[in-house]
C-alpha cells in the first residue's frame, strides 16, 4: 500500500500536477503587464517578463514584429536605436534607412533589416532615463515570440499566466518582410499560437486553461484573423489617430456603428487613457467621455493602457502624483476590465488591498 | 460711560499693536476625535504641498482633510517680530517677489548657516510688506494653478487652522534658523526668538507632557536643528521636543558639532534628557548608493534611538518618482511600506499626506 501511494505521489509529481492548480481568475480586472514589469527591467526583455510573472500579473504582453528573414519577435518600436545598444555595433554602421511610416519619414536601424541571428547579438536596455539603467548592455537579448510564450507556459500552474500579444505594424511588416510560401504576417502569428494550443474561445475551460488575447491597431488583421482562431480580440484604439490599414479616424472607429460592427468581431477594445479621461494643457483632467459605457452596452471589455507612474511625464495633478488613486478612479470609478501597467506590482498590491471583485460578472451580456 | 470708552480704547490699542496679530482664537474643544496613537503619525511636511503652494492656510485645511495627523510648519521672524510660516530664509524661490519692485532695493547677501546667501530677506521686510507678496508652488513638476494667489500666513493663524479641524490635529511647528532670527531681528527687552515662539504656543494653551491629557488635547511636537533651542525652551515648556538632524556632511548650526557626534550614543543619551525623539534625513539613516540609485545597509540609528525610548521621525517622503529610490519601484506606497514596516519609524514627514493616510488605512485592515 505505502509503494502504491508512493508511485502515486510520483506519477503525480511528475504530472503537471492540475488537481492541485488555482483557476484562473476572472472576477477582478486583469493586471496586463505591459511589456512585462517594464518599470523595473528593459521592456520586452525575459527578466521583465519573469518579474511580471512573480508580481502577479495575469497576463504578460508583448509586441510581436517580424525580422528580416521572418521570425516573429518581441519588440515595440519599428526601430533599433531607442531600446538597444545597436549603436555599439560597427558592423550595422551601414543599415540605417529612411522609410516611410503612415506617411511620415523614419531614420533608424529597422529590425526589419535584420536576421533573428543578427538581432540575438544586440542586448536591450531601459528605455527612460529615470529607471533602473543597471541591466542596459549586459545580458538581455530581443526574445522571439516563442521564447516569450514558453515563459508564460513556465510560470507554475498555481500562477497561471496568460499572453496578451499585438500583432505589430502588420502594414509595414507585410510591406517589407518577403514571407517563405507566400505566409502573411497574421497567418505566421496564428500558426505560432496554435502550436501552443492558444485557439480557444473566450472564456470557456479550455481558454482559461491558456488564456489568450490577440489585439492590433489594425482593424483588418484582426477581421482576417476572425475566422481562423476563436482566440478573443481586442482592438487597440488612440485618439487623434488613423488607422494604418483602413485609414479611419478615432471618431469613426468609437462611433456607434462602427461599435456595433467590431463588437462582432473582438470582445473588447483597449483605449488609450486619455480616450476615457482627456487632460488639458494644465495637466488637469477634463470631463470623462462615454467611451466605456458604450463599450460596455455592447458587451465590450474595456482594456486602457498604460498605468506608468510617470516616466517622464506627470501623472494629471489631479491624482497627486499617486498611482493608486489613478488605478481607483479607473477601476471603481469607471469600472473598467483590466489595465496595462508598467508596475504590475502596484497594480496587484491595488486589487490585494481593496480585494476588488467586479460588479461586473464575466461573460458579459448586452447591457 | 468712562470704563466702557477706556475698554473700548485698549480693545482697540490691544487690536492695534504690531508684534504678532491681536486675535486670540477661542475654539470649542470638546466632542472632537482624538488624534491616533497606535500607527506612525502622518506628519503633514509643510502641509499637502505636493498639491498646493507650501504653508498656505489652504495647503494644511487640505492636509486636515487627508487625514494628516499633525501639520508642520517652519516658524520664523519677520523685520517687526511677527512670527510667520515660511520655510526659507529668503522669498526667492516660493514668492512674486520679482514681481515688486517696490523691494527692489531689498536685495542682500548675509552669512547664513556658513555660507553666502544672496536674496530678499524675510527679516528685512515687516509682516505688513510680506503681506503684499504671493506664493507659488516651490517644484516646477508640481500644480501650478495656485500660483499668485496665496499669502503667507502667521503661526497664530497655523495654529487656528489646527484648533478649528472638526478632529483633534496636532501641530508640528519647528524653531527654525534662531541663530540667524536672533541675530538680524531687533527682538524687544532683550528677547530671543525662542520666547517669542513659546508665548504664543502658551497663548493657546499648549502645555502638558508626551501623551498627557492636556497634550492629547492639543497634540504637538516642537522640532528643531539648534540643540541649544530645544535646551532653552525645556525650562519654559513641557512639551514634547524633537531634535532634527541634517545630512552628514551639515554641523549644527549653534553647537557647530558634526553629524558623527549628535548622532553617537553618548550624544543620544544626552540630548534625551530634553527630547522625546529625533527626525533625521532619511537618507542618512538608509544611504543610497548615488550610482545604482538603490538602498545600501540601514545603519542602525533607528535602533539607538529606540533603546533610548526616543522615536524617530524621518523626512521627508515624495511621490515623484526622483524621489523614489530603485527600491520601490516606483511606487510610493511601497516606500511607506518598508519605512514603516521594516524600518519601524515612529512618525513620518511628507509631501503627500493623502497618500501616506490611504496607506495606513490599507494596511491597517490586514
């Protein structure tokens, strides 16, 4: 008997062990660590991703582009220069271009330029100037898309992480990445994500098993992607913007028909913040819009980005320079589903103090 | 008819005098919340500045409103003997005093603290000329809105702000620059600073030890940088006293003693015969390190001074990110988080006392 319940406890140790796992939690707004704990670590990097994990997000999110000769990576910007040490290198001296980029000239070393190969011996650095520079140039690389979600699949079951992945500039990619058998950038995406089981529809057991969300600008791609994956999507919407793809303004994009439309399409949308609450020139707030109400009455989730303390730049006064204040006005007030922080810790310090549950209760009905 | 004209005349010659405002506040004291003891005290540093213009009568209602226990203020000298709320010696920096240039002429440089100082004075001016000046927000980064239209207030009016709350506020109010007060302001008989700012303390009625019934009344800490202040007025007072301890490379400025020496166990030992506790930089009791940007060791300051039964309260804590070690990541309220759950601080200064008092109500749940 004792050998039985001892070859048990192995074959269960050996097991990825699910009668012992935590289900994913869906009743507080989700903590999407944006680029991973970015406030600490060079965004996008494994270390920032890992740190997100062990804070408590819920999702880690990434910016996944494409290389020179397709490998899909994480990277935000279309260029080298801001979040690398590219400019230590020599032997690129001669890749910088101009291209143009929804109509505007860009100057940089465009990771589009180079092989996967060639962009593992760059390393990242911090971004800001006011964070934590001391992990700039020593180790961390750009991750590919793969290696990304290997971290999220090694996060303990007690911990389960989801992915919550853009597909980046599919305009540009597509434009200039020559695609192995005539793949587009959205088909090379998906294939990724279904390799790993990502493809399940929101909410079901089988999703939050590996919770996923796909989210774009890019209206099109998303419409592309509808019939190919029951992976929920989220379209990414900022103010006093155009579309890449489809060329439509921000009024067009929250208007009520245009909600109407999209809604059949994603399960939610991820404003910019100042497209719920706008800031003057003071850097006071201005009345808040509509925006997630009418979201909501679609049965739309509501995602804004980015939560970040500051950066460079002043939280509206009047929050008082406190981050918690902000996260309530956001998620008491407005009630919104989850935010993009680059402090996933405070975010997950935020729900841990005020237990948030959400008055609103997962799947959303029309309201 | 005589008695009532000669009352009304010194009504009006009491009304009249200069040398500190002639209202005596009077303030209903009953029925008022008592002021908490069972948490570090959320000391208001120059009321809500991190919101609006320093040692304003609206920065510390605001800080009442927050839920600060007690607000601080930096007390000095006016050229008429005024004792006012203004944190430096000089109107530079937080007044339109460029914008008058009636004072012009003002301008003068004097040794101050061992070093030139150049500037508008405030002991070159009467409370009456101050009055025309306006403040604004010290730090660029923070709310400019109430620039221009502020003034500077006395200590009695700090001290009514105090009295008036609907809770029990205590007042933190520091002997600021006596070395300087004393030597450029023309006190009367022979006066110091340090009797002037005890007689209005003593007007309204602040008396009483640590924690006694008259002081959990009409709490208050009197602060300051000059050991010598604090000795004087522990024969005037019984009130709780904290001495204040500058960076390490700053010598007081009355004792000229070193940073090594006021803060050795045989100075400690000492200085507790007349304070209750201390309130030091609070970089120097955890150093960063300037290169990496985070903590190195805690000395141990904090325990010395417990085991004198002296509390310690550090300054000065803000939300901006510049002021945030590595450490915290950012997040101020995990600055609060370790100062008062590991380092076990008794009481902390800070710009942002909304912030500190969500804080303490947070954590205080668990």
């Amino acid at each position: 008997m004792f050998y039985v319940s001892l070859l048990l406890l192995l074959l269960l140790a050996g097991s990825d062990c699910r009668v012992f796992q935590f289900p994913f939690q869906t009743n507080e707004p989700y903590n999407i660590a944006h680029r991973g704990s970015s406030g600490e670590f060079p965004e996008e990097s494994v270390l920032a991703y890992k740190r997100a994990i062990e804070e408590g997000a819920d999702f880690i999110e990434a910016d996944i582009t494409a290389t020179k000769d397709g490998k899909l990576i994480c990277f935000h910007d279309l260029i080298l220069d801001s979040v690398t040490d590219v400019h230590d290198h020599p032997e690129f001296a001669s890749r910088k271009q101009t291209y143009v980029v929804d109509g505007v000239n860009v100057t940089g070393y465009f990771a589009v330029d180079f092989t996967l190969e060639e962009l593992k011996s760059l390393r990242l650095i911090q971004r800001y100037p006011n964070r934590d520079q001391s992990y700039n140039g020593s180790k961390l690389q750009i991750p590919t898309f793969e290696e990304f979600i290997a971290i999220a699949l090694a996060s303990p079951k007690s911990e389960r992480v989801g992915i919550y992945v853009e597909i980046k500039s599919p305009t540009f990619i597509n434009h200039h990445v020559k695609w192995s058998e005539g793949r587009k950038f959205e088909d090379v995406f998906l294939n990724i994500l279904k390799k790993y089981d990502y493809n399940a529809k929101y909410l079901t057991k089988e999703w939050l098993d590996k919770p996923v969300f796909i989210q774009s600008f890019d209206p099109s791609s998303l419409i592309y992607l509808h019939n190919k994956t029951s992976s929920p999507k989220i379209l990414l919407i900022a103010p006093d913007s155009i579309t890449s793809d489809t060329k439509q303004t921000y009024e067009e994009i929250i208007s009520d028909d245009y909600l109407d439309y999209i809604s059949k399409i994603v399960v939610g949308i991820g404003p910019a913040k100042e497209a719920i609450a706008p800031v003057d020139s003071n850097n006071k707030l201005l009345p808040m819009t509509d925006l997630v109400d009418k979201a909501h009455a679609r049965g739309l989730e509501v995602h804004p980005w980015t939560f970040n303390h500051e950066r460079n730049l002043l939280l509206p006064f009047d929050y008082h320079q406190d981050p918690y204040r902000e996260y309530d006005m956001f998620v008491n007030t407005l009630e919104v589903d989850g935010v993009f922080t680059d402090s996933p810790e405070s975010f997950e310090t935020y729900r841990r103090q005020w237990r948030i549950f959400s008055k609103r209760k997962r799947p959303y009905k029309n309201e | 008819m005589w008695v009532g004209t000669f009352f009304i005349v010194f009504l009006a010659a009491v009304a009249g005098s200069s040398c500190g405002a002639a209202r005596l506040y009077r303030f209903p004291r009953s029925a008022r919340v008592a002021i908490q003891d069972w948490r570090p005290f959320n000391v208001a540093h120059r009321g809500s500045n991190g919101e609006i213009p320093e040692e304003t009568a609206l920065a510390y209602k605001r800080a009442i409103e927050e839920g600060a226990d007690f607000i601080e203020a930096d007390i000095t000298a006016t050229k008429d003997c005024v004792l006012i709320c203004f944190h430096d010696p000089i109107l530079d920096d937080v007044t339109d005093i460029a914008a008058h240039p009636e004072f012009r002429g003002r301008r003068a440089t004097y040794e101050f603290e061992g070093q030139n100082l150049t500037g508008f004075f405030v002991v070159d001016f009467t409370f009456e000329e101050l009055q025309r000046l306006r403040l604004r927000q010290r730090y660029s980064f923070r709310d400019p809105s109430f620039n221009g239209k502020l003034q500077i207030i006395t200590f009695e009016r700090f001290i009514s702000i105090a009295l008036e709350a609907s809770r029990t506020v205590g007042i933190y109010p520091e002997i600021k620059s006596p070395v300087f007060m004393n030597k450029h302001v023309q006190w009367p008989q022979g006066k110091r600073v340090e009797d002037s700012f005890m007689e209005i303390l003593q007007k309204y009625g602040y008396k009483g030890k640590y924690k006694s019934d008259d002081w959990n009344k009409q709490p208050i800490f009197i602060q300051s940088f000059a050991p010598t202040s604090l000795m004087y007025i522990s024969n005037i007072t019984d009130s709780p006293k904290i001495f204040l301890i500058d960076d390490a490379t700053v010598r007081t400025q009355d004792t000229n003693q070193s940073y090594a020496e006021i803060t050795s166990n045989r100075y400690l030992d000492f200085i507790s015969n007349y304070v209750v506790g201390i309130g030091p930089w609070k970089d120097t009791i955890v150093p960063p390190n300037i290169t990496t940007g985070y903590l190195m060791n805690a000395t141990h300051l904090v325990s010395r001074a417990h085991s004198r039964h002296l509390q310690v309260h550090p300054y000065t804590f803000r939300n901006e990110n510049q002021f945030l070690h590595f450490d915290f990541h950012e997040d101020p309220y995990e600055e609060f988080e370790y100062w008062i759950k590991t380092v076990k601080v008794d009481g902390l200064f800070t710009d942002f006392p909304g912030s500190l008092h969500r804080y303490q109500e947070w954590s205080s749940k668990e």
